[in-house]
C-alpha cells in the first residue's frame, strides 16, 4: 500500500505541475486551454485519493513525520483557493494569473510533502 502511495502521490505532483503550465498558457495566449477543467479536477481528485490512502496508512499502523501529514493537508487550502477564485473569474488572463498563483503555492506544498515521504522510506 506505502507503493501506491508513492505512485499516487507522482501523479499528484505532475498534474499539478501540468495544471500550472495549463494556467500559464491561459495567461500568455489570453484564451482557454480545451481540457483545463479536466486536468484541474484530475490533479483535485488524486489529491482526495492520496489523503484516503494516507490516513489508511496510517490506520494500518504506518508512521510518518507529523510534518509530512501536516503539510499534506495543508495543500488543500491553495486546491480549494485555485477552484474558487478561477470558477468565478470571467477574464482569461486573470483567471490563469490566478490560478497559476494557486497552483505554483499547491506544488511548492505537495512537493514537499512528497519529498519528506520519499526521504522517509
């Protein structure tokens, strides 16, 4: 179960780079990215994934640094942030200056936590 967590949380960690790229490219051509939403609510649901695996894990009898956890959860603030702030915005631009400022805090966070899990094992 600890490999699937870590397979999981490579997926997490790509899709939320790929969502900021997609944020970027809505920024720079000033039009919508075809799929956007999909990668977005994509990279939100392996996140939700990885939290019940995580808390599995840890129901198993599996210890990890508290940091790791705390940072982990931590994460969803800047996931909910990015949906609220871009699924109300009506211009291009602004919704891929927003949203890239929530992902880019998402990734900085998940990467960390990644990092911990993989330094832990």
């Amino acid at each position: 179960m600890t490999n699937v967590h870590m397979i999981v949380g490579s997926i997490v960690v790509l899709l939320v780079l790929v969502d900021f790229v997609m944020y970027l490219l809505n920024f720079v051509r000033g039009k919508a990215i075809p799929y956007h939403k999909i990668v977005a609510f994509g990279a939100s649901g392996f996140l939700l994934l990885q939290y019940v695996i995580g808390f599995s894990l840890l129901g198993e009898g599996k210890r990890i640094t508290p940091f790791h956890v705390v940072v982990a959860l931590v994460a969803i603030i800047p996931v909910g942030a990015e949906h609220m702030l871009t699924g109300q915005e009506t211009g291009i631009r602004s919704r891929g200056m927003k949203g890239m400022g929530a992902t880019i805090v998402t990734a900085v966070l998940v990467l960390i936590a990644y990092a911990i899990g993989e330094a832990s094992n």
